[in-house]
C-alpha cells in the first residue's frame, strides 16, 4: 500500500486525476447521479421528460402532418377552363384580391366557364382533437397539472383544498426528492473529506449574526478529525436549493 502523501503534495495534485485520495489515502470518486427514477439493468436513472418524450414526438409529427394539409389540400386553388385566355393582373394567382382576365369565346364561347376559386379542404376536427389529447397525455406524463403551473384551480377556494392538490402533484416527486437528498449527502461528505485532505491548515470564514453583523471564525484542519454523521431529512417537503 503506498505512503500517505503529505498537505503539500496534496495540494500539488488537486485538480488531477479522479479518484482523489481522501487523508487515509482510500479512493474518493466526487461525482453523484441524482436520478428521477431508478430503473432496473441501467446504471444512470429516467429524466422527468423520459414518459413524455414519445407523446411529444408523435405530436411533432402531427403538427407536420397539418401544415402538409395546410399547404396542400387547405389551401383554395382556381379552377380555369381548359383554352381560356387568361391574364393574371398580380404577381401570383394565390394573392388575395387578385384581379384576372379571361376570353370567354376561347373557351368554348361559354360565358359560364369563368375561372372560379375553389375553397380548400378544411383540416379535419378529429385531427384537432387527437393533437388535444396527446397535448393532455404530454401533461399527465409530466405532472404539469393547472396548480402545478401556477393557474388556480376552479371551484376551489379553501387554502387546504389546494395544499392537497399541490401535495398530490409533487407526490410523483418523491423519488427525485430523495435521490437528490442523498446527492447532497453524498456532496457534503466529499467537501468535509477534500477539506480533511486538501484544505489549508487554518481557514477563517465570516459568519451573520442574528442582527445581520458579521464576525469572523477561524478553526484547523487539524479539529476535523474523527468520524462524522450526516442526516438529510429527504422525501418530507420540497427541497430548497
């Protein structure tokens, strides 16, 4: 087993290579994956979007599918008799309020045959409510819900009315609470082991009082010594940064 390095040499190596060496010079791997969701044969977790992101590609299409309906079918066209002599007085036939010029006799000297605009094929409704229905599967699956977006909720008044419907919506949560409850954990006993290791041999930090003053605290390397605890209450209300 090699020699412990010395605080000098320490700190030459920092930022080096990982692992580092934590003073009793075991391996230190100073990264954590807080996953959304742990899923079973993977070494990295689900994302929050992961349950939506093939409702959001099958929404991405239908709303090409709509624009090629838009530009093709939707679109009106005009209708012109074959032989007619016609002159467009506009840069294109699709402009609105555009102005044409025809010869009836050159179509057959029927007066009736005129260029007539034909309206395009609406697109259909049941297409509109099915891009409505992934849009409502899309917030399902992420849980962005009206109270979760800040919108009020109809009919409801009571305050505790609403902190249930909040709970409720962060409940799905609760897993990424705690896996980033232990992502801190995890954070807090590498920067107590980097300090222990790494850190200067006397550091002094400015400390708020109550009173909004400030003092100055100074303390050793050498009172960080033994073992250490750390509780994180993970999983009870929302985290904060």
């Amino acid at each position: 087993r090699p020699e412990p390095l010395d605080s000098a040499r320490r700190r030459r190596r920092l930022p080096g290579p990982l692992p580092y060496r934590d003073r009793d010079d075991r391996p230190l791997f100073t990264f954590a994956h807080g996953a959304y969701e742990h899923v079973g044969g993977r070494v990295l977790g689900t994302g929050a979007m992961d349950p939506a992101i093939p409702k959001i590609d099958q929404l991405n299409r239908l709303d090409s599918l709509l624009e090629m309906i838009v530009s093709r079918t939707a679109n009106p066209v005009w209708k012109i008799p074959k032989n007619a002599e016609v002159e467009w007085l506009g840069d294109s036939p699709g402009l609105p309020g555009l102005l044409i010029q025809w010869n009836p006799l050159a179509a057959g000297g029927n007066a009736n045959a005129e260029p007539k605009r034909e309206p395009g094929v609406p697109v259909d409704q049941s297409l509109m409510a099915y891009r409505d229905l992934l849009l409502r599967e899309i917030e399902e699956a992420t849980g962005t819900f009206d109270i979760i977006k800040g919108a009020k909720t109809p009919n409801i008044q009571a305050a505790s009315a609403i902190q249930m419907l909040i709970d409720r919506g962060q409940a799905r949560f609760t897993s990424a609470f705690q896996a980033r409850g232990v992502m801190y954990l995890d954070w807090a006993h590498w920067a107590l082991e980097l300090e222990r290791a790494y850190g200067p041999d006397e550091r002094t930090i400015a400390v708020m009082t109550p009173t909004r003053g400030w003092y100055f605290k100074s303390y050793k390397k050498s009172q960080l010594q033994g073992d250490f605890t750390i509780i994180v209450e993970d999983g009870t209300p929302t985290p904060k940064t």
